[in-house]
C-alpha cells in the first residue's frame, strides 16, 4: 500500500498596509498534492467550512495544477493565526483521509 507523504507546505506571508482596507494582513498558502485531482478535492471539501465572523476574516480557495491554494485576509495579525491554524489541522485531516483511503 502507497502512502502518500506531505511534508512541504508553502507559505508566502504577504503583509498589506492599506488604510483605506480593513482587510490589511493577508497569507497565501500553497499545499503541493500527488495530482490535480487531490488538490481539487481538498478545495471542495474546504468549501462548506464556515468562517466564524466573515467581519474580519476572508479566504479563498483555490486549486492550480496540482497544488491546493488558500489566499487569507484578515484584520489583524490574531485572527490571522487562529484561521489559518485552523484550517491547516483541516487540511491536515484531509490528507490523512486521503491517505487512508488510498
């Protein structure tokens, strides 16, 4: 039995300072998959997670060839942290279902 290993997760931090913006912190995470089909899977399984006060936190996801994308923003760099950790541990869930079923 295959198993499939995910060590690399990409992070590029790109920190806005736009007054006019309320949204000034954002993060763009890029999780590499085997396929485009995996990574299209993750982002549809992404989809349905609510976000506890979109007010103050966005994210987008998306998937480019075979890599899983998730574009942040936030008002601060607090909410920031807890929603990207927070979604980090569902992608970490998806990857072991992945694994487990594959």
């Amino acid at each position: 039995r295959r198993r499939y290993t995910y060590t690399y997760i990409y992070i590029r931090q790109f920190i806005m300072m736009n007054k006019g913006d309320p949204f000034e912190h954002s993060l763009r995470l890029e999780v590499p998959f085997e396929n485009s089909r995996q990574a299209d899977v993750a982002r549809k399984v992404l989809l349905p997670d609510p976000i506890m006060k979109p007010e103050d936190f966005h994210v987008r996801y998306s998937a480019q060839d075979s890599k899983l994308v998730c574009d942040f923003e936030s008002v601060d760099e607090r909410i920031l942290r807890v929603g990207v950790n927070s979604v980090i541990e569902s992608i970490k869930t998806i990857i072991e279902t992945m694994d487990e079923l594959c």
